[in-house]
C-alpha cells in the first residue's frame, strides 16, 4: 500500500538538501518505490515530502543509499518522520504513465 512520508530536518540548510538530493542522483538512478518527491526550505531546515509505493521501499532507501550519502556528507542531524498510509493519491498522468499503472493493485508497473 502507498505511504505519504514528512520528514522535517531542523537545521538543514538548502544548499546541504541540493548536495544530498544531488549526491543520491534520484534523477538518474530512482529509488525503488518513489512515486513522488518534493522538499521545502522553512525558517527551521528542510521539510520533505514524499510518495512511496510501500514502506518496505521508503525503510530500505532510508538505510542503504541515504545513510551512505549522509554518512559521505558528514549530515549531524536527523529528519523527524510520519508516515502515514495513503486513503487517495491522485496524479495527472500522460497516456505513456497510464500503461504502467495497475487499477486492481493501485501500484505502477516497475520496470
């Protein structure tokens, strides 16, 4: 079942969330699972959201790619997390993305 994720990491900055978001390379190399991202600068560090198609999927990008790269980025603090289990998820999609979505399983196809 998808999860809708909130991280909030008090005292990151913006520039630090572009080296990670950078570091992770989610453009070229997407974590399994990711359905949607997005991350805000607020006056306390960085608020992220996140769509994921499991939890399972969230847990293990969590534990192997970005501990490795806060781990190689020397990142001292850490996110608050909610995870919540999605009641809906709606997304425009263009008729390419509607061949890759499952209406039974509500998943998208993995490739």
């Amino acid at each position: 079942m998808a999860i809708f994720v909130k991280m909030s990491w008090p005292g990151m900055k913006e520039s630090d969330y572009l080296k990670t978001f950078k570091a992770i390379d989610v453009e070229n190399k997407p974590p399994l699972g990711l359905i949607t991202h997005a991350a805000t600068a607020t006056k306390n560090g960085m608020d992220i959201v996140d769509i994921w198609e499991s939890e399972a999927d969230f847990n293990s990008f969590v534990t192997t790619r970005m501990a490795d790269v806060a781990k190689a980025l020397n990142l001292t603090s850490k996110p608050t997390t909610e995870i919540v289990k999605l009641t809906n998820f709606y997304k425009s999609l263009s008729p390419k993305d509607c061949e890759a979505y499952d209406k039974t399983t509500h998943t998208f196809a993995r490739s």
